[in-house]
C-alpha cells in the first residue's frame, strides 16, 4: 500500500465524517500508516506532529507500549459480551474507579460508545428522572449560546452551532439558550469572575421563569471547545450549581473533551468546587484507542429508576455497551494517570510550553490568547474565508497537524510531548502564521 492507492480506495469507498466530499478535488486526504507518541506518519515516511490529539481523544500518544499490553492481554480473555443481564470484569473495575474519583457521589455508571450518545442520555435519564416522579412538565432544556454537545437528534436539541444544526432543524426538540460566560466577550476592565457572576444572573433570570418546564442545564465546564475554545472562570459553575438547585433542574457537565486532565484537573468542575447531577465522559476515555463514554450520576437519581415496573427502568441500550476491550483500555489510562502522577507532571508541562508559546501571544495578527491546563487557543486576524484550510494547509507541509475552528488555532497535544516537539509545534506555527495571510 502507498499513499496514492489509499486515498483513490478511500475516496470511493468511505464517507468521511464533518466533510464536503467535493473539497477533497482539491484538498487531499492525509493518509496514515501508523503512529508513534505524538507524531503520525504515512505511508512514504512523512510525519505530522498531533497538535489536536487527533480529534482530542490521545491522551499519552499513539501506540503507548501500556495500552497495547492492556488490550492484548484481555484479548485472550474476553472480546465482549452484552451488558444487558451479564457483566463482567472489566466495566464493574472502570465503574468503582471512575466512581471513586468523584469520592463516590457520581457513583453510577451507564456506558456507551461515543459522546454524543452520551448527551442522549443523559438527556433521557433527566426526563425519565422528573416522569418517574410524576412532574411531566418538565421535559425541555436549557444550554449556553455556542454549546456543542454532539450530532445525534437529541444531543442536537441542545447544539447551538448552525452548521450542525440548521439542516435539521425540523427534527430538533425546542430548548434554549443563556449567554455564554465566555471571557472573551467582557466589557473592557471586567474581569472572567465579575463577566461569570453577570452571565450567571442571566441564567437565574431565566430558570426563575421556566424552571417548571425545564428538566436540565446542560454545559461545558470551564471550556466550551467547538465555539472556539471559549474559555470562562470556574465562578460560572459555582453558581450554576447553586441556580440549578434552587430552581430543581439538574445540572449536567460535559466533559466529553475537557475531561481528563484537559483543563489542568481531572474533571474540569473540581476546579469549581462542585459535583453535577451527570457527568459525560467519553474522547480521554480509553486513551485515543477504542470508542467510549459514559454517564455518572447520584444515588438519587438511581432509585428513582429502581421499581418493580419495568417501564420506571432507564430503557436505553446498544450492542456493545461496556465493551470489555474498552473498558480495559479505559483501565490502562487510569492506571497511567495514578502511577505517573499526571495531573501534577502535566503542571511543569503546560508551564513549558506556555512560556514556550509567548512568541505567539506576542504576534501582530494574534488576538485572545488563553490557556487553561492542557489546551492553548488564539485568533487570528484575517479576511481570508478560507483561512481554516489554509492554516491546515501549510501546517502539513510543515510536519504538523492542526486543525482550526474557524480563526481560532488551538492546541490540545498529548501529555507524552516532549520540549523538542513543543518547540517544533510552536516554531512551525509561527511559521504557519507568517505564510497563511
């Protein structure tokens, strides 16, 4: 196999994802043969360094020797077996340790295989939560301006990105929407906190009025990745918390993106101080390796599925729910987190590359730049609509993968980057900013 006969076999055969096949006339697919920490390489010996964690889910680089060892040792064992009346081994050690990391509030699991699922879910836990307890009204959602929370029907309802949502919009289920505690859109001199606490009166002012029909808030602590790493204070969450249980709606975090490390804790709400009623998880999940997610939630909220009648259970299913493959790749990953101690090393590498990438908060064209824990984001200034794919472009040619939303680049890299790689990362984007008007 070489690149050319790849990408003509691709083309005719595959229906790639977020994707106008027609672009692909002109704009190329990248072929890759196989992948090594953070760099992917193709089939001529190219090499792209992963500056986006391939789609945000590679969390200790491509091929890591513990995930593979992980994954062929329950190979031997146990491909899969369906969750539905039978368990196994796997999943019930994924569940106690993901429930232990919440200090065992969130301390059930329900698994699926990809985040936007897991958005639908949680979704019908809340309906199905408030039905049980005979207040049907309240079946409607509410979610921040810019939110994304994945593609299917139901997660759509609560997407605020016209690009994914407007062609179907005649299948959505109504919801609304709060303004976005999104730091970029202060006033000039207030502060992330100070905009938060004004965001949050706004989505006070709104439950006071609709809390009767509305069964949950669902958000993105701390980073709201698809508008464009909007970035806010972790105040927002405090009070959202407290809004949501003054009004008796259920908060929901998201953390299909932003968990794991992402955001410089574990999950992005601890830095709140605070727990949600459901937490989705699912990208960091297992690794980058295999598909993943699932939905913690409270003792409360599980008895109020656990009855006689099989129609108060949570009937939500499908084939390879629990996986035992990605669960025990899911176990790796925790492991690696415990025993390297993670959090607290990716501390001194976010500090490296932050310094590091100075010279790009210093560029005439850059606007906003913001960090938090692992993820970095920009603007850039530029009148070119073509600007995204430009930037995409010119960044191959350079040995480096980077996928922008919009005028916005940002980087979400692997926590096994090294200082050479985050040198190249920054030295090429740079160049990158230089070459794409």
């Amino acid at each position: 196999m070489d690149n050319r006969q790849l990408l003509e076999r691709s083309l005719k055969a595959v229906w790639h994802p977020c994707t106008q096949m027609k672009s692909h006339e002109t704009l190329p697919l990248v072929p890759i043969s196989r992948g090594e920490g953070v760099w992917l390489y193709d089939f001529e010996g190219n090499r792209y360094l992963d500056a986006i964690s391939s789609w945000w889910v590679n969390l200790f680089g491509h091929g890591n020797p513990r995930i593979n060892a992980a994954l062929r040792e329950q190979l031997e064992r146990l491909e899969h077996v369906m969750l539905a009346g039978f368990t196994h081994e796997p999943v019930v050690e994924l569940s106690e340790k993901l429930s232990a990391l919440t200090a065992n509030t969130l301390g059930h699991c329900f698994y699926a295989s990809d985040g936007a699922s897991a958005t639908e879910i949680a979704l019908k836990m809340s309906h199905h939560y408030w039905r049980n307890l005979g207040r049907t009204a309240k079946c409607r959602y509410l979610s921040l301006a810019g939110s994304y929370h994945g593609e299917t029907v139901g997660a759509l309802a609560v997407t605020d990105v016209a690009l994914f949502r407007d062609a179907y919009e005649p299948l959505l289920r109504p919801g609304r929407t709060v303004a976005s505690p999104d730091a970029r859109l202060a006033e000039a001199g207030e502060s992330p906190a100070a905009f938060a606490a004004r965001c949050a009166r706004a989505l006070e002012d709104c439950l006071s009025e609709h809390h009767a029909e509305t069964a949950a808030f669902i958000i993105e602590p701390l980073v709201q990745c698809a508008a464009g790493m909007a970035m806010h204070d972790a105040e927002y969450l405090r009070l959202a918390r407290a809004i949501c249980d003054r009004y008796e709606v259920h908060l929901i975090a998201d953390e299909i993106a932003v968990g794991f490390g992402r955001t410089g804790s574990f999950f992005a709400h601890e830095q709140a101080g605070i727990r949600p009623d459901f937490l989705c998880l699912s990208k960091g999940i297992s690794g980058g390796y295999l598909p993943l997610s699932v939905v913690m939630t409270t003792d409360r909220v599980y008895e109020a599925f656990y009855a006689e009648d099989v129609t108060r259970g949570f009937l939500h299913s499908h084939s390879y729910t629990g996986n035992p493959l990605a669960a025990s790749a899911a176990l790796a990953t925790l492991a690696i987190f415990d025993e390297d101690g993670v959090i607290g090393a990716n501390r001194g590498l976010a500090a490296r590359l932050s310094e590091r990438t100075s010279a790009l908060a210093k560029h005439p064209r850059v606007r906003h730049f913001r960090n938090r824990g692992m993820i970095w984001a920009f603007e850039v200034e530029s009148g070119d609509p073509q600007f995204s794919r430009k930037v995409f472009t010119e960044a191959l040619t350079r040995q480096l993968l980077l996928r922008p939303i919009g005028h916005t680049i940002y980087f979400m890299p692997p926590y096994v980057i090294n200082d050479a790689e985050i040198d190249h990362l920054v030295g090429q984007t740079l160049a990158v900013l230089d070459a794409v008007p």
